[in-house]
C-alpha cells in the first residue's frame, strides 16, 4: 500500500464568486495525525467535503489510497466526523448506533458489541437505551464520534471534533486519537484550535484565506520558524500588561494577556536585555524562559492577525 493516504494537488473551490479554496496541496501519510488547521471560515471544511467527493473541486485531483475513485467509493474505509452534526433525535442511542454499524457493512452481532464496547468506554452505557434528543449536546457529540469509529477506519477524518465537549471530555477524546494513531490509523484533524492541535499533531498544514501557509511536519516547522522566543508569566496581569510596554522596543511579535505572554524578540536582541527591563517595572515574574514558538504564534506570523477574522462563504 502506498505511504501517501491522501494526496490533493492544486485544488481549489469556488462558490457565487467566492474563493474557498485556491490551489492548495498536500500529502497525508499513512498513520499520521495531520492537522488541517486555520480560522473558521478559512476553507478546512470545504477541503474535507472534496476529499471524501461531497463537493467536487473545481481544479486539481484528489487521490485516495493511491487511486482517484474518489472518498464515496472509500467510504468503508473512511470514518468522517463531521462538523455539522446528524443524529437521529427520535431513535434510541444503542438501537442507532447498531443501525450505522450495519450501514458500513457491520454485521448485526458484532456491530451490537461493538456499540456496547464504545458505550461503555466514553461513559455512556446507561444511555444506551434512551433517545439521542434527551442526551446533552456533548454527550450526543460522544455518540456521533462512536458512529464514527464502529467500522474501524483506515483514516479518520475529524472536523471540530471537540466541539461541545467539556475538557474532561475533551482530554478522554484526545487520548483515544492518540492511541488510534499509535495503531496505525491515519488521521485528519480540522480544528481552528491551535493549543489542541499542538498537542496531538505530528504534520500541520495552516490555511488562511483558502490558501496554504505552511505545511510540514511539526518539530520541522517549529525548528525553522526562525527568531527568538520567550516566555513570561507575572503574578498580576495589570503589572504584567505595565511591564509589557516597557519592552515593546525589543519585541516583534506577542500574545499577551497580562498574566502570561509568548514573545518573538526583534532580530539580534538578547533575552537578558528583555528580562533585566521587565524587572526595573518592579513586576513580579513567576516565570521567564527561551522556548519553542507556539504554533499559534506561528499561525499568526504566518496568516497575519487578521487570517483569525476571515471569513469565506461556504468554507
């Protein structure tokens, strides 16, 4: 089998005048947790509906496990959580989630311990036999996440799928990826939230505007991000956010909220420069040190701030 499970080159997608997409390519590998990554309305989910051939791209080709056919004719071998969700609110959450094993091709039998298994693991036994409209919305996001998984997938394709979810829920969620990819599952994981993703990604692609600005492993694209960062923490955001504008000379890029603040420093400004002004303020610093740019800093030098309040029509 190829190592390459999804390849997209030059696509692109328009809607009534509007760019969602525009000639964008990328490589998923297989087993990977690939980050499809952005702000909302940056194109991530217009990218996944061509990919699986919801919407056909108006240029460029999409290849799935090393053919064309497209992600209808794949589709046992695809699980697609979408963002938008579809559950039936009328029928009971066992007698559903059997009913969607059996559509992938699921026996009844197993699907049935299948679903029991999974019920069970995201703490959702005793709902199984009451109706989806009566559950939370987090706990109908756990049961659309199961639908999701009852086939086994070959690659998993995740849009938002924290969405609603407390972060107990969200970590529970977070360490089934993890442990999916371990074993061998290829993920695609579309979210606009960078922390999340940084946590569980090895590949990124960042989209802005429907365009690509970055697309490469993780500990790669952190290691030529280039500059130097730092980080602050104060005891109290008021005096931190005074400190700040002491050394706003020496910085050229920040997430700051009083509290605790990335930095990206001018080009040749030395780090103690930094620390020995933020502490003539008379601030209280809980802690100052040289590290790795966030891969939301990096979103951010890369798209522009504004990419954040883009918005594109259908993306």
């Amino acid at each position: 089998m190829t190592d390459t499970i999804v390849a997209a080159a030059g696509i692109a997608k328009r809607f009534a005048g509007h760019v969602a997409v525009a000639d964008l390519s990328l490589e998923v590998p297989k087993g990977a947790v690939y980050g499809l990554l952005g702000p909302n309305g940056a194109g991530k989910t217009t990218t996944i509906r061509m990919i699986m051939n919801i919407t056909i791209p108006d240029e460029g080709t999409i290849e799935l496990f090393g053919d064309r056919m497209g992600g209808r004719h794949h589709s046992a071998r695809i699980g697609y959580l979408p963002e938008e969700r579809g559950l039936y609110r009328k029928m009971r959450v066992r007698d559903m989630l059997i009913f969607l094993a059996e559509a992938k091709g699921v026996d009844r039998a197993r699907g049935a311990a299948k679903v029991d298994e999974w019920l069970h693991r995201l703490d959702l036994g005793e709902w199984g036999p009451r109706k989806v409209e009566e559950l939370s919305k987090g706990m109908q996001q756990k049961v659309q996440f199961i639908g999701t998984m009852l086939h086994e997938p070959e690659l998993l394709i995740l849009d938002e799928p924290f969405s609603g979810l407390d972060p107990i829920n969200q970590q529970v969620l977070k360490d089934i990826v993890v442990h999916l990819s371990r074993s061998g599952t290829t993920i695609i994981f579309s979210t606009h939230q960078m922390d999340v993703a940084e946590k569980i990604c090895d590949h990124v692609c960042i989209i802005a505007r429907g365009r690509k600005v970055l697309d490469g492993g993780l500990a790669e694209v952190k290691r030529v991000h280039g500059g130097t960062h730092v980080a602050v923490a104060f005891e109290d955001g008021a005096a931190g956010a005074e400190a700040m504008r002491a050394v706003a000379d020496l910085v050229a890029a920040a997430d700051d909220s009083g509290v605790f603040a990335e930095l990206k420093l001018k080009d040749g400004v030395d780090p103690q420069l930094v620390l020995e002004r933020l502490m003539k303020t008379g601030a209280r610093i809980r802690r100052f040190e040289r590290i790795e740019p966030s891969l939301n800093r990096i979103f951010l030098d890369k798209a522009g701030p504004d990419a954040a309040d883009a918005e594109v029509a259908h993306a």
